[in-house]
C-alpha cells in the first residue's frame, strides 16, 4: 500500500489521485490512500503521519503547484 499525501494546494489531491491511479497502471496489484494536509504551509500532523505509517508501505508526497 503507498500513501499518497497532498499538500492541500489546489487540484494537490487530484494529481495524487492520477499518481495512484499510474501507477495501479503499472503494478495492479498496489493499492493506495490519499491523505491531504490541507494547508501547504504546515507539516503534516501526527494523526495523518501515524496513519500512514501504520497502514503502508510507501509514500508519495506532492509539493508545489
């Protein structure tokens, strides 16, 4: 399982979204959650960070815009 995190920028969590949905292109079997901090300008919390950790194997994180 990969996480995938945005950073709450506009359309942030839509890119992920196509990040995952590549990437079930190329390997079918992965599967994928989408986390979004919602604010660019802060880390993520400690609640989404746990989650993550506890839940995948992987992660993708998409700053910028």
């Amino acid at each position: 399982t990969v996480a995938l995190l945005a950073n709450g920028f506009p359309d942030s969590e839509n890119f992920l979204r196509a990040v995952g949905e590549a990437l079930k292109k190329r390997l079918p079997d992965v599967q994928t959650k989408v986390w979004n901090k919602g604010n660019a300008g802060i880390e993520a919390s400690d609640e989404i960070v746990a989650e993550m950790v506890a839940d995948c194997q992987a992660a993708i994180a998409a700053y910028g815009h």
